[in-house]
C-alpha cells in the first residue's frame, strides 16, 4: 500500500523556519519520505509558503495533511473542511505542554487559561484523528486536556540530525573555559535557579579563569553580579542559519554545556533535544536532574546531573580540572546522540502513521 502525505510546517514564514517546524515536521518528513516496509511505502511532500495552495486539490491527492499545531481556527477550518469532504486524515503534531505554558514565557499571553488560543488548540486536537507528540508525560496531559484516547496520542521523540548538525570541533584546550547555555527568553527562570546561580558562583570564587555565556536568554542581574565573567550572544529565528552560521561558532567557544531547567509540568514535557545537539559537536555537560536528561545521561559517563548547588559545582569542577575527563566525556555524549539519529526514527512515524491510514473513517468527535 503507497501513502501520500502533504507535510505543513505551521509556523514557518516566508523569513525564516522555525525550530519546531525543523524538528517536528520538516526532519521527520525528510526520512518518512520514501520509507517502505513490507506492509506500506510513504510518499511525503512539503508545502511551499510561497505557493497558493489549493486545497481541495490537496484533499483529493492526498491520504493525510500532517501539520504542527496551530492557534489559526479560520485557516485549519478551510484546510479541514477540505480534506473531511475526501475522507482523508489529519495528523497533528504537538511538542509543548500549551495547557501550562508559564507567565515568563512569550508565548503565555497567546495560550493563558481561558483565552482564545488555548481554546483553538484544544478544539483542533480534539477533531483531528492522531496526535503525535515527543514523550509520555506530554501525551498524558494531551489526553488530560483533550477527549484523545490513548490510540489517539502516539509519541515520537525528538532527535537530531547529525548529517545537518555536523560541526565537530576539535576538543578546545587552553587557560579559558567557557560555561555555556542556549535557549530563548522563555530559559529566563530556569537560569536564574537558585541552586544553578549560587552553583555557578562557587565555580566562580575557585576558578577565576571561568565565565558564562548564554546565548538567546540575557540575565541582566547576572551582569550586574559577575560583570566581564558573564557574556551573552544572539541566535537566529531562522533554524537553518543557527544550525549552519550561528551553532558551530557556538560550540567551538564552548568548553561545558551548563542546562538547568526548572522541575514543573510545563518543562517535565519538554525533550532532550538540547543533549542531543551540543553532543552531536562532542561537548561535555552539567544536566538538570530531571525525566528527559535521565533518560538519556548516564551521570558520570556522559554527562552530569545536578539539582543541588553543589552537585552543579562538584560536576563543573570536575570538567575544569581534568581535561581528560572533559574530552572523554564529550566522546561519550557523542556515542549517545549517535543512537539517536533522526533517520532511525523513520519507522517510529510510520507505526503512527500506519495506524490511523488503515483506521476507516475519521476519529472526529467534534
């Protein structure tokens, strides 16, 4: 049996593609493309922005639209009609917990409780007939907040490309080490972590020839307490021009990813995708303890966990004074992204797929 899939990258303009729209639709659209087991063949195509799409001509080319979430009711009632008309499916795919999102976040104003947003994203889930999502604390609270079943919610876990990210550096040894940390605005709480921060300082007060940098999150009040140890630098909006331009000078500055990431529901749904690209460059790390770097860090092989103040010192600590360590262990978190490779997870995608094709009719309940 041949499939056909029309992939929608919703957040994606005409300037730039988003980092969501990379990992979630773009990445696994690439390695289903052309996929093939002894049941199903998949034939997957992307939509183009800068094309006028039509629809209906879609609706009748095409098994199943599979598209990131998305706030836009008029837009998805258009596509949706659309495609109910053929009978075909929908397939959604959701990486964030939207139903917790925090008030430091931007995007809280957009998915705060009772407003329009998170109401559109609710009433979206519940009409299409899958969706997918990256791990299954966020798939319990999908069913939690949607009429989804567990048949309804498959997980597919974020991974890396290591054909794309390919940028190894050569192991950097010299007097200075650099302490570093990327993510957006929405990391403001998570860095500002009372253990973390007094962690770091007594890094700070043993080894005056370490600093932190943070790149896409600037702390002002860590300027005002460390001064010229502090640094922050600017990413890109656009996933590509990170991944190719902005991502390896990053990394040939970096001595030892630091990633603390506050224990909440809305973070216990995010994945590890930050492990899995830093390593993908062969850098060592200090972890959050929490679900998605447990799964994923083995503490004292290839990186380290923390929660406390001291045990983010006495891991920071250990990679400043024994380089051997540090090279060893950026070695090893590379063996670890390494079974972790996007293009292994194409049959992931087509499990999930597969089941809702072959399902007659639609799972609608709206």
């Amino acid at each position: 049996m041949k499939y056909k899939i029309f992939a929608v990258p919703s957040h994606q303009t005409e300037e730039r593609t988003s980092g969501v729209d990379f990992a979630r639709v773009l990445q696994p659209a690439k390695y289903l493309n052309g996929y093939r087991d002894k049941d199903v063949e998949f034939k997957v195509d992307i939509f183009d922005i800068k094309d006028k799409t039509d629809w209906h001509e879609v609706a009748r080319s095409y098994d199943a639209v599979f598209l990131n979430y998305t706030t836009n009711d008029w837009g998805f009632a258009h596509m949706g009609w659309a495609i109910r008309r053929e009978g075909k499916k929908i397939i959604l795919d959701m990486d964030d917990d939207l139903w917790d999102v925090l008030p430091d976040n931007f995007a809280h104003q957009m998915f705060k409780k009772g407003g329009d947003g998170i109401k559109n994203v609710t009433a979206i889930c519940n009409e299409v007939d899958l969706i997918t999502c990256t791990n299954r604390y966020l798939k319990n609270v999908i069913m939690h907040n949607t009429r989804k079943n567990v048949d309804q919610v498959d997980v597919c876990p974020n991974r890396v490309d290591l054909d794309l990210y390919a940028h190894r550096p050569p192991f950097k040894d010299n007097h200075e080490i650099v302490l570093a940390h990327f993510g957006s605005s929405s990391h403001f709480v998570d860095l500002q972590e009372k253990e973390f921060e007094e962690g770091i300082n007594m890094v700070f007060k043993e080894f005056p020839n370490v600093r932190l940098k943070t790149v896409g999150a600037l702390v002002p009040r860590y300027k005002q307490r460390w001064g010229e140890r502090y640094d922050h630098g600017f990413g890109d909006v656009d996933v590509y021009k990170w991944i190719k331009e902005k991502f390896p000078l990053f990394m040939d500055e970096t001595d030892i990813m630091v990633v603390p990431l506050t224990e909440n529901t809305y973070n216990r749904c995010k994945s590890a995708i930050k492990f899995l690209e830093s390593s993908s460059a062969k850098k060592p790390g200090v972890w959050q303890n929490i679900r998605q770097y447990r799964e994923v860090v083995e503490n004292g092989k290839n990186g380290f966990l923390a929660t406390t103040a001291f045990e983010w010192y006495s891991g920071i600590k250990s990679l400043i004074e024994k380089k051997s360590l540090r090279k060893k262990m950026g070695e090893e978190a590379f063996k670890t992204a390494s079974k972790w490779q996007a293009k292994d997870g194409a049959e992931e995608w087509a499990k999930a797929f597969k089941k809702v094709l072959t399902t007659p009719g639609n799972n609608s309940k709206v």
